[in-house]
C-alpha cells in the first residue's frame, strides 16, 4: 500500500503479506481465517492482505480495534452485509439515518428497564428446555445438543417478539432460518441467483413473519403479554418507513441475530466441557445453586466461551475517508475486515490462548484490561444491542441444565465453520448422564 498524508501528517504505509504467501494459501484451498490467521502473526495487529485486487487491511491489535469500531465510526462503515438476503433493511444491515432511527428505538427494549420486562419470558424458555432435558434423561433418547440449543434460543425470542411460548409448527417453519444462515456463504454473487436457491426457505421465513405482523397489527396479546413486535407495530404510526417488508426484515434480523448466536455459543460450551469436565465442577462447587458466586462462574463459563468463538467472529468495514490507524495510513475506500477471533487468541494478550479457561474471567488480572481485547459482540456504536440478552438467556439456561444433566456426545465436530457465525461443523448428538457428583444442585 502507498504511503499517504493523512491529516496533515505522514504516516507509513499497511505491511502487506507477501504475494507468495497468499498465493500458497489460494493453491490449498485454504479457510480465509488461515489466511487472515498468517497475517497476524507475520504481520502483527494491523496488516494488508490482497485477497481480491486491492489490499484489504486486517484488524485485531486492540487499540486499532477501537479506533475503527468505536472512536471513529462514521469513518468506518457497513456497506453491505453478508445477511442481506435475508434480514433485507433490518438493523444490521442498515446505514446512515436509517440506522440510526432503527437503532435509537430498539435499544431502549436490550438495557436496564427494557430487559427487565423479558426476565420471566428466559426463565420461562428456559424451564420449558430443562423440562425437554429431563425427558431425554429418563428416555435415554438421543438428541442434537446444537439442535436443542437452538429451539431454546428460538423460544426464547419468539416469546421476547411475540409474546407467545414457541409452538412445534412455528418451530419448525422457522429452521428455514437456520438453513439460510448455514448456505449463505456459498451462495452465488449474484443476488438474483443466491435467491433462487433459497427461494422456498424464504418464503417459509416470510410467512411466518407475515403471520406474526398482522397478529401484532391487530393487538393480539400473547398469554405473556405485548412483544417487542408490537414496539415496532407501534413505530408505524410515527415513523412512515415502517412498512410491512421493513417490518418483517426487523423481525427476521432479531429472529437470527437473537438465537443464532446463542444456539452456536452454548453448543461451543457443551463441546468444551466435554474436553474439560473440571471446568464445570469448578463452577458448580463456586457456590450454592442460586447464589451470586455460582452465577459468576457459569458466566465466566459463556465469556471463556465466546473468546475462543465469538458471535460476532469477524466485522467488514469500509473506510470512507483517508485515515491513519496506529501511525498506518489507510487511504479512502479501503476494505477493513476487524477480526475479534483473532484478537481473542492473541498470545500477547491472552497467554496460552487455545487453552479453555474460564479462570481468565474471575481471577484479578485474568484478561486484559486493554479497550478492544475483548469484543465478542462487537464494540462502538455498532455493538450488538443484545449482547445482555443473550448473556443472560445463556446463563438462565445453564444454571437449570449444569447441576442435573451431563451430555455424553457420540461423536463431535471435527472443526469449526466460518459463515455468519463460527459454528461446529457438524452434529452433535448425545445421551444424558446423571452428574458423578449430586451435592451441586
């Protein structure tokens, strides 16, 4: 990349990845997270990686991190995301004034008084998932532990939008979501042709929403009262551009960015503890069940969790105008790719990063303390407005299913996949043990 002055000073240009590196990765068929991974590691936190005609630059150092994500936004931006197919304008493919005004009225409903509200509709996912557990325990039945992570997150933000407990035929309409997600990143470029081959799926996913839209229009209740849908509904009146498309792409963002995340990190989780039983004996022993220390370990249990996968694993930005990023200049219309995946297994700061341990989350200096060390829903502006949702989703969840249930997986994943998410790429089916140690519960 061209050395530049920006703002008013000369700065150096991006280190690239030299062309017969890339071009080794291109001839094996690699992943682009090896690719991106290379970089990293040659090139340290802010590096040039020429994937397609022009250099795109990889951010994982923390300060660069926060410099594009949260001190300088408006100079780094969405321009279109990989998910557009199927949430449409939904907040997280908006932009600009859109955005803003999409933002400005949903946050309210993920902080403080807002969540509030949703309290009994996780516990209430929650017992219904734990009751589906006992089941299986007593049956000795098999079951997809991604699967079953995936209807609970399901439910659980079904009831958050709708008001309603997730029924089995809606349930079952709505895997057409997770089927989307799965095939997005191969589908092909051309938008017309990437909807046809997901044209049934979409049509699934858009009755659906229709269906819950003029329930919503009509001032239905659910049995737990109002939704987030009826917020929205309610927007209409104000604000003209809450059309009933906008208002499906809204539900169907919330739908995928509300569970998809959640399923694949409690999935990761399960996958871990079964490589590392102690880690949940040494939650369950922090404290009585129901007590502030138990909480605080099986919260440390999801955080450890989503620093080796992140649900927001990797985060495209466009650089609107010439900048400099850690003394690096970065011209106007540069393509940035920030990659907290890679920034959490980063071992200047966290030591011996592959290793599961939750301990990094409860002991004294465990993580850095760095701003942009630790990101795995985003950072700025632009972070994932339900990040507390679903923290608090996962551990409601956990601390009903830790003390009673241990899955004993037949088989395990072999890797993991990199699409909308980092996902396990491949099933996980398991039997339910009785724990070896009952004094937990």
């Amino acid at each position: 990349m061209a050395t530049h002055a920006v703002t008013g000073r000369s700065a150096l240009p991006v280190p690239e990845l030299d062309a017969a590196e890339v071009e080794r990765w291109r001839a094996g068929g690699g992943e682009l997270i090896e690719l991106l991974g290379l970089a990293r590691e040659r090139l340290g936190g802010l590096a040039a990686v020429r994937i397609g005609p022009e250099p795109t630059v990889l951010v994982t150092g923390p300060e660069a991190v926060q410099h594009v994500l949260a001190r300088k936004p408006d100079g780094y931006v969405k321009r279109s995301h990989r998910a557009r197919l199927l949430i449409g304008d939904g907040l997280l493919a908006a932009t600009g004034d859109a955005w803003k005004r999409q933002r400005r009225l949903l946050q309210s409903q993920f902080t403080g008084t807002g969540m509030r509200r949703y309290e009994r509709r996780i516990a209430a996912a929650a017992r219904t998932a734990a009751q589906r557990w006992a089941g299986y325990a007593r049956s000795g039945e098999v079951f997809d532990v991604g699967e079953e992570m995936r209807r609970f997150a399901l439910d659980t933000i079904w009831r958050a939008l709708t008001g309603h407990p997730l029924d089995d035929a809606t349930a079952h309409e709505l895997t057409a979501v997770a089927a989307v997600v799965e095939v997005l990143p191969s589908l092909p470029a051309d938008a017309v042709g990437a909807r046809g081959q997901v044209a049934a799926d979409l049509a699934r996913i858009d009755a659906v929403a229709r269906q819950a839209v003029a329930a919503a229009r009509e001032r239905e209740a659910g049995p737990e009262g109002p939704g987030l849908l009826r917020v929205l509904v309610d927007a209409s009146d104000t604000y003209p551009e809450y059309t009933d498309r906008l208002l499906r792409d809204e539900l169907v963002t919330l739908l995928v960015a509300g569970h998809e995340t959640t399923a694949t990190t409690l999935t990761w989780l399960y996958l871990l503890l079964d490589r590392h039983p102690s880690a949940r004996e040494e939650a369950l022993a922090a404290g009585p069940e129901g007590s502030p220390e138990r909480r605080e370990a099986v919260q440390a249990l999801v955080a450890e969790t989503l620093r080796l996968y992140p649900s927001a694993w990797i985060l495209p930005r466009h650089a609107a105008v010439a900048d400099t990023v850690a003394g690096r200049a970065v011209p106007a219309g540069t393509d940035l790719l920030v990659c907290p995946y890679l920034t959490h297994r980063d071992p200047e700061l966290w030591p011996d990063p592959e290793r599961f341990d939750p301990g990094r989350f409860t002991t004294p200096g465990g993580r850095p303390g760095r701003q942009g060390a630790y990101l795995p829903f985003g950072m700025g502006p632009r972070a994932c407005l339900g990040t507390q949702f679903a923290l608090r989703e996962s551990v409601a969840l956990l601390e009903l299913l830790l003390p009673r249930h241990v899955p004993v997986f037949d088989s395990v994943p072999a890797g993991a996949a990199y699409g909308l998410t980092v996902r396990p790429d491949g099933p996980a089916p398991a039997r339910l043990a009785a724990p070896s140690r009952g004094r937990h519960v």
